[in-house]
C-alpha cells in the first residue's frame, strides 16, 4: 500500500533524486520523450530543471537545445517553459503552447505535425532518428516494480522503449485509483510481424494494466505533487449551441434513414467548446447506451457517463477542466469501470477505426467551396496547433465531421472560402461540415455539387454572395468544370484579409 | 465440365438472353454496378446495348441516363462507348477514360473521386443511393450455381449484394484456369457488427473461390467472347529508369539500416511505366522472395514472380498487355499458385495496409516544396483519372513514396510548384518524393528543411533557381516560417503556364 512514498519498489528507491539532479541526464542535443496529452499527465518538474540547466550551460558559453517529442500538448510547465527558455529545437507532434507557436511561425523552432497514430511507428522505425531519453510521469510504483500509469498514455510505451535512459516523475497527486485504468497493449510490433489487433468494441480490453520499464533502464526517479493544468470549460455560446443542435437534428435524420445504428457509432470527438456543446446536447437527447472511442476524455463525457447517456469511453488521455477533475477524483471507483486509457497508437489505430465504424467529429480552421478543410495553418503560413488525430479518424473512420462557426475575428473572416490555404483533409475525405448556419452533407456529391450545398448551408450570410459569385465565374471561365476556380482569385480571400483586416469586398 | 457453354447451371440457363434483351433490365435515372478494375473484367456487351437502347429512346423523344459505378477504370467499351452517347449522368469512383474526362471536365458529367477502399462501405450503408442494377462479367458458372469470377474483383461483391437485380457477361475468352485464383471475403459486415480481417500475409487466403449471388436476383445471362482490352507498356525510358534507379538506390540504404528487412515490405504499386520500370530493378535487384499486396497485377510483377523475385502479388485485378495476358495464360498452372485476386475493399483496407506495412509508389501530377501533393487535378481545375487507392495505402502503409518526372510538356511544367493547385496526399502522408533528379526522404523534416531536399534533390535544373527565390522570398516576407508562402504568388506558375505556355519566367 501506498502512504507517504509512491515508490515502493526497494531497488527503483536507490534512484530517487531531485529534479535538478535527473537534469544531468539529459544533455545538449538530446532527442527527449516525454509524457504528456493535451494536457494531463506531462511532468511537472523536469522541465523546469532543465531551464536552469540551460541557463547554466549559457552562463558557460555553451547551449543546451533538444528535441522535443510527446504524446500531444503538453501545459506551459512543459511546452511553455522550455520555449521560453529557447531550449527547443525540433518539436513534435502536436502542440498548442502560445509561446511553442510563436516561435514555430517565427522560424525559430522546427516543428513536425504528425498523424498521432504514427508517430510511434516512426520512432519504432528509427525514421526520426534516435531517442535518447524518456521522461515518463507515472501515478506510482508497486514493491514489486510494477508501474502505474497517469493520466495519460500517449506515446509512453513507445518512448520507453526507445530512450536509452527512463526518467520516471512519480507525482502524488495523481489520484492512486488510476490504476486500473489504462490497457497498455504489448501485442504491436514493426511490419512483418504485426498481428491484428483484437479489439471488436470500444469496451475491449486487450493489454496490460501497467507500463512494463526494464528497471536497468530507468536512470532516476523525481518525486513530484503538483496537479495536471487545464483551463475551466467556457459554458458553450449560442453559436456552439446551434452547431450541436445542427449536428444532432443530422443524427436523428440518419438514424431515421438506417444509416446509422440508435445507439449511433463509437463516438471521436475534438476538444473545445463546440464539441462539448455536442456532447452535451446528446446527453439531452434521450440517446442510451453510446461508447466512445476517442484521443481525449473531456468534461462532457463524463456527464455522458455518469447519465448513462455513454456506457464506455477509450481513450489516451483526460484532458477535464478543474471541477471536472474533482468529479472523477470523487467519484472515481464509479468512472473507473467505465473508462479505458490506451496508447496513442492504438486509441487512433486505423485498423480498429475502420473495424468500429468512428463517428469522427472535429474542429476546422476553414473549409473551401468543394470540401477541402484546413485544420492548422492560419492564412496558409502560420501553424495553429497541429493535425492531431483527426486525420486518423477521418479517412478511417465511418463518418467524418468538421465543424466550426462561419465566420472568426468579429465576422472579418469567413470560415467558408474560395480555396483552403493549406490542406489537411482533402475532398475525399470531408463527409460533413457543419456551421451554426447549417449543415452540408457531401457524401455522394460531386464537386460542384458539393459547392452549391457549403455555400448554401453553411457560409454566413454576409459571405454568400460572394462565395456564390466566385463559383459562378469559376464555372463560366471554361478553365475546366471538375473543380471550377480562378486561379488569380483563389487565394484572395486570404490576401484580402492580410490587408485589410476583412476578407469583405470594400 | 465446362465445354460449348459456361452456363452449366439449368436454372440459370434458362436466364441466357442477348444484350439488347438484358438491357432493357436498366432503365432512366438507374443506378448501375458495373464490373470493372483497370481495364479487366468489365462488361463487354451491355454497355453498346445500352447505347442503343439510349439511341432508340432518344428516337422516342425520351431520355437514357444512368449513375455508373464500377470499380476503378475500365475501357473504351465501357466508359467509352457510354460516354460518347452522353449516357452516364455521374460516375465513380475512378475513371481514366479520354471522353469520359472531357465530359467531367466540360461539366456534362458529375464524377465523384473516392478512396477505392471506402466504396463499398459508401455503398452498403446507403450515402450513395440505391443500387438498382449490377452487371457483372464472370468466367464460368458450375452445375450447382458456383460462380467464377473473372480477371477483376473489384467491388462486384458489393453491388451484387446491394443491387435489387444482377445481370450477368459469362465471358468465353477469360481462362477458366482463373478458378481458385479469387478469394472473396464473406466475412465483411458494417459496423458495429466488423470483426478483425484475419490477414497476416499477402499469401493469406480468407474467403471463398466463388461469387455467391442469390439465383433469385439473376435476371439476365449474356454470353460473350471477347478479351479484356489494355494496351501494351512503351519500354521504360531514360527517365523512368532513373527514377527506378533512384528508388532502388533508396531501399538499399534502408535496407543496410534496418529500416526495411532484406526481402522488404509488400509492395503497393501503381499502373504505368514508371512503377513498371521500378518492377524491373527490383527484379535484376537480387531481391528474392519479395511480396505484393496491390490494386492491380501488372507486367513486371509477373516477371518478378516467373524469376522468382517475387513469391506471391494480391491484387483486386490483373492490368496486362497483350504480350503478358498471352504469358499469363500459356502458364497460368504456375501463376494461379502464386497470385490471389480479393476484393477492393480489402485490398485497400486500411486495417491491413497498415498491418502489413505496405510501401505504397504511386505516380503524381505535381507536388510541391513542402511534400503536398496533387494526383488527380490538371492546373487545380480539370480531373485526370482519379485519387485510386493511393489514398488508402499513403495514410496507412509503413512507406508512402511518390514519383513522377521533373518535368512534363517538354519542360514547359515543373512537377515540382511552390504551391500545389489541389491537394491529394497532405504533408502528412508523404514520404518520399522521387524524379529522375534524386529522391526527397521527408521524414523527420519540418515544412522549411523539406523545402530544401524537394528543391536540392527532385527539381529540374531549369526550375531550382526560380523555386528558390521563391522559397526565400517567402522565408523573408514575415508572414510566418512553419510554412512560408506568398499567396499572391503560390499559384502563378499555373497561371503562367496557361498565359505563356511555360512555367518559366520569361
């Protein structure tokens, strides 16, 4: 039983240190592992270590960059610290830290924005070159070495598996009755010898409820107490409201159809406010017995479970606001039954979102006429946060949903444009877009088709005209009907708005 | 055994009618599920029965449209010969056919580019419409109603399944040495009922020798005699062996740093000279035992399995010259051991491409500095045959290479853009980018370092500069360094080529 250390295993004790000490391990050049998804279980004390180290290496005239992995976001303890010390080099492969972005769009920091389900692969492969170390925060460690994961997963059993040396943060104020929780699958392999993996429903267990680290590989131990860092929840506005009451009125139309099962599909959802607004609409609408398959446990899932709307969520992480944390602290034993935490690499498998048929629900920075959506680059140069999972999801799973409000910065910007700026989901894989002005199912549809209904459906009304306007002279150009665009106008919109702070027409 | 009919079947004999007869099956506004995979096992008779059927209604002042599906692309009988009498209303999911591409392109037919693995999902759950009629070409049917099926699969056990009626071509001219060369998969289902597909090598059989079709839905037999129709391969050119050389030069370096085993991984391979002129190098590579897990068996596969390079190729259809549709046949006892034919939805699924860990080459039209690519748009407007299954076997293989020429239109275009005009395979999905010029390995590489190697390594001579100064310019206009462009200028090379002829700056 755990009391006033969570290290009980006799020999990994030898090997407790302080942070500043554990630092020592990590040296200018390193590739670093580190834990940590959209905002839960990233250690607490490493990075914060390391900034001093880096300040001492630069009082000695010497740098201290490194290259920075992770499962997702991480929290300015972590993303927001070593940026600002300017101690990344390379980072990957999603972030969503203010100061991480700035100097990714100011050319001071590379960054790789990876399909999440694959960057294990990648690592495993020795594509991205090697990994030097892990730093790892875990909820305890049993007598007899057995390791007791966090609040998230990510790429933990990849990045120890990899790194020459584990650095563990054993933080005591992830709640013990984690454990339990997670199903670390040991059953992947690099191709030849991969095997199906053999998880039919969302509820599926299929691994090991702790994190398996050869002792001889974990160099320190950093005991730390320090809560994982998320913001409250805004409650959703009208405009969130009106996409998830547009989203939900689409449910109702499809199950109605019998293309889709009453119980719906193993629901993917993205984080924010909107997805919470559909969350939470569902859990009004008299829907029982849904699962989730998904990246992220977020507070409207856990309403979902704990109304029965929602009877299991998988996913690699929690990523809950502060009273949402209270909640599952409280009333853990009850959410522990239902709940499953996984490795990244299988909570966003394409094998298993395809074989479970993902309702794959996310956000968009904007989409154009004929369905290309651009989910990361803000005036196709500067990088938001990332594509995370939603590329997983969306070409593999069975219905993909992107969703946003028509229009950003006081109606200067319309979501629904001539030509995406930047492409992170193609025509081919955009099935529905959804603004609170309505909603346009593209499946079936070809691409001049597709233009009508996103004009009509979904772009605000003081842009219609003009999208309407660029499509009738795109078509009347005789350059070529499949896709009709005016190539000199195509990014206009964008060019527009650079200078004059409207992508209005004077 | 079969000797003057292939209809041994009496119930179904009683069902042998002429094409005209079994046209009148197929009525205006029909959708209709056409065999068909690359210019293999398509329907040779209906389609000019359909058009003189469109002709006579037309005589009658009325009209003869149809929604065609098939499974990829077929031939002039087909495609052609429907499209010249203006018959097929819209057309998916891939067509390569000249009139057919005219007709996209004018805007007189609506055309719907999909993943080859999503169609039957589409299909099955209804987002497309219904299904009325499929008309499929088979080889032969036994006494006791087992189906043969011919040199494609493509989605036949889709629209079987889907269609309210099924004609059938029971075609003399394919061989009947075909038989127990298919592998059906009954085992397919929508979710939430999918299990795992139990397929853990490209020689794995899962399924059934035959077509299984309800007798009940069979409302027509036609019998043919006429050979699949594909045109034979130009030897490889000067490019196209550089480009091979290129590659063959890649897997050996990766090869060596254990990054693909000896024997490498399944082999996706695209249709065309280039991907043929790769077959060949491998071929006098001293590979052995290598395997295929593709779309389409072509020439130098069935070199490399007569040489023993290759030990087994999966496939959905065989797309053979003449000269090789003579070998295959002459030695088709040696050849049925060694090759499978499956349906599309599983050679493309995504569960196995990345169990298997598929080295997807595929052909593109342009890509540009930052790895996107473009496969399917001539100038961003004008549809060229479709996006296939490269989609399917991109995201979710082990390697996503893409090859093409520097250059097309003798020099006048860049393969290589600043900005491409439609986007197919996002940054995310590309690997490697491969000309005659060098080979672009993107892994690990953010947006501004790939610059440099698509630049360095793949442009044509006459371009770099031009790429370059665009690139720099770029970097220094301060609108942000994750991906830095100019949208004033990113797609003024097309613009210039369709006002000057030439990519090149005057």
């Amino acid at each position: 039983m755990f009391s006033h250390s969570r290290v009980l295993c006799p020999d990994l004790q030898q090997k407790i240190m302080t942070a500043d000490q554990a630092a020592d391990f990590i040296h200018d050049g390193d590739t670093v592992g580190m834990s940590g998804f959209t905002g839960a279980g990233y250690p607490k004390a490493l990075p914060a270590a390391l900034v001093n180290k880096a300040q001492m290496e630069r009082d000695l005239r010497k740098t201290f960059k490194i290259n920075l992995w992770t499962g997702a976001s991480t929290a300015p303890e972590l993303d927001g610290v070593m940026a600002d010390a300017h101690e990344i080099n390379l980072r990957l492969p999603y972030q969503s830290d203010p100061i991480c972005r700035e100097q990714i769009n100011s050319g001071q920091m590379h960054y790789i924005d990876l399909h999440l389900s694959e960057v294990s692969q990648y690592a495993w492969s020795g594509f991205l070159g090697e990994l030097n170390v892990a730093v790892i925060e875990v909820a305890g460690i049993h007598e007899d070495g057995r390791i007791i994961p966090s609040s998230s997963v990510g790429n933990n059993k990849t990045w120890v598996e990899q790194a020459d040396k584990v650095i563990l943060e054993v933080n005591s104020q992830q709640s013990l009755k984690l454990e339990g929780m997670h199903d670390i699958y040991y059953g992947t392999a690099l191709p030849p010898h991969r095997k199906p993996i053999l998880l039919n429903e969302p509820a599926d267990r299929i691994g090991s409820q702790y994190l398996e680290i050869p002792k001889e590989k974990i160099v320190a131990i950093v005991e730390t107490s320090a809560p994982d860092r998320n913001s409250p929840f805004s409650s959703p506005d009208a405009v969130s409201e009106q996409i998830a009451a547009n989203i939900l009125e689409f449910f109702e139309h499809e199950i109605k159809r019998g293309r889709l099962p009453a119980n719906l599909l193993p629901l993917q959802s993205g984080v924010g406010n909107i997805p919470n607004a559909v969350l939470s609409g569902l859990d009004r609408g008299g829907y029982k017995n849904l699962t989730a398959f998904t990246e992220v446990i977020q507070d409207g899932m856990l309403q979902m479970l704990k109304s029965g709307t929602l009877s299991v969520a998988s996913a690699t992480a929690f990523s809950l606001s502060p009273d949402a944390l209270k909640e599952l602290n409280e009333n853990i034993d009850f959410y522990r039954e239902k709940i499953i935490l996984r490795q990244q690499d299988i909570s966003n498998n394409p094998e298993i979102a395809r074989r479970l048929g993902i309702i794959a629900m996310n956000g968009l920075i904007e989409a154009d006429i004929y369905g290309n959506v651009n989910s990361t680059h803000i005036m196709g140069t500067r990088m938001m946060n990332g594509i995370g999972g939603s590329g997983d999801f969306a070409r593999n799973g069975y219905l993909s949903i992107f969703m946003t409000p028509s229009t950003a910065k006081n109606g200067a910007i319309s979501a629904i444009v001539p030509m995406v700026s930047h492409v992170d989901h193609t025509e081919h894989d955009v099935k529905v877009i959804v603004t609170e002005q309505g909603l346009a199912d593209l499946r079936g549809l070809s691409p001049r088709q597709r233009a009508k209904v996103v004009i009509n459906n979904c772009a605000h009304p003081d842009f219609k005209e003009q999208l309407l306007d660029y499509h009738e002279r795109a078509c009347a150009s005789g350059r070529g009907m499949h896709t009709p665009h005016l190539l000199s106008e195509a990014l206009s919109w964008h060019e527009r708005y650079e200078q004059t702070g409207s992508m209005r027409l004077a």
